[in-house]
C-alpha cells in the first residue's frame, strides 16, 4: 500500500521567511496529492492540492510542486505570518475506484514575529 | 464550519468499557472516513464507508468496529478499551466514494482512557 513519508517534522522560521515543506510517497499510481492545516485544537482543512497532470500549482502565497518521476512533492509557503502556524500533512491517494487518503506524519511550523 | 457533525466532543472512560463515537456527513456527502490521531501522531486511516458498505480500511484493530447507517450517518465502536487507545478521532466525509476530492472533517472526538 501507499506510504507517504513527510519532512521536516518541526519547522521555525521568522516572519517573513520562506518555509518549505517535502512530501515523498510510494506508490506511483497515486495521482492526487493534498496539502492540509491543522491549527491547534481544530480540525484539518485543505489548503490546496494538485493531481498528477500538472508539476506546480500556486494559490496566493502558497504553492505545491511535483515531481511525479521521483514520487516527491512540495508544499511552498512565502512570507510566512504568524497566523500560518500550525500542523501540515500532506496526502496521497489514487483517483480510481475507492482508494484511501493516506497522510504523511505532519510538520509543525512556527512561524516567529 | 465543515458541516461535519461529530459527537461527543469529549469521552472519558475506563479501561475495559466499550464507546460509540458518532459522525454526521455533510449534506449530500456519501462517503465516511474515520481517522485516529495519537498525541504528536498524523492522521492514522482506520476505515471508510461509502453509501453504507465498507469501501477500504486502515490499520484498524480488531477491537473496533464501524458501520455507516441509511441515514449515512456513521459510528465508530470502541471495545475492550485500552491506555493506548487514547487520542483524537476524526471523521471525514467526501461527496463521492473516491479520495481525490475535498475532506471535510469534523472537530474530532477527544477519547482519554483511564
């Protein structure tokens, strides 16, 4: 099965830096890749995603890449501001039939005033 | 709001005693997944449900067991419980039976074992 290993597990950075987040999975017919937030106490919420037809897909201040050939993919968030701390996991799954979301171990990133 | 209803928000027991989380869909989603989330852990996939049959699972143990009814609201049954089986429960619901759409999750059951 599909096994997602993510990096770094904690990340600190000064607002207004750059924070990147890698993401690498097993199985190459998965081709669809979510990024989710998990602020303290709340519950996970898509932050973008990106399937396997496209290498890069950018949303305001955060981007996520992919290279599909060496099964790894990216999360980029720029200018980072305090309020972008929290636990990200990324995700993998398949498109076809019933596949299960598989996640990564999260990273927690602090993003320092 | 995700519109992903989960209840109790809360759950104390003891050892041994046996629990019922429950998970109310969105609207219109037909698919259900549960998710365990240890202390400092990522999201443990336990099983998924679409439409009222079970579509794939995870590494869920024997002593738990989950069923999503007519209504496709789903409960997660916890038995025999142990220490360790202390930590947050998400569900999830997606509109089809595929994962490559949004999940929307509930706030989670917080489950302390004692």
């Amino acid at each position: 099965g599909e096994n997602v290993e993510q990096h770094p597990s904690t990340l600190s950075v000064q607002e207004g830096d750059s924070a990147v987040i890698k993401c690498t999975y097993s199985d190459s017919a998965s081709n669809y890749f979510p990024w989710y937030k998990q602020e303290l106490g709340k519950r996970p919420q898509l932050i973008i995603d990106i399937r396997s037809n496209v290498g890069e897909k950018k949303d305001q201040r955060i981007a996520v890449t992919l290279n599909k050939t060496a099964k790894h993919f990216s999360l980029h968030i720029t200018e980072t501001q305090p309020e972008d701390s929290a636990v990200y996991f990324c995700a993998a799954s398949q498109t076809t039939g019933f596949q299960k979301l598989v996640f990564g171990t999260g990273t927690r990133l602090l993003v320092s005033p | 709001d995700s519109g992903v209803t989960q209840t109790p928000k809360h759950l104390i027991t003891a050892t041994g005693q046996r629990v019922t989380l429950r998970c109310s869909p969105r609207s219109g989603d037909l698919s259900v997944y549960w998710y365990q989330q240890s202390l400092d852990q990522g999201l443990q996939f336990l099983i998924q449900y679409y439409n009222g049959e079970e579509r794939a699972k995870g590494n869920i143990l024997e002593r738990f067991s989950a069923q999503q009814f007519p209504d496709l609201h789903s409960e997660l049954n916890l038995s025999s419980l142990e220490l360790g089986d202390s930590a947050l429960y998400f569900c999830a619901s997606t509109q089809t039976g595929g994962a490559d759409t949004e999940a929307f999750f509930g706030q989670g059951t917080r489950l302390t074992v004692v």
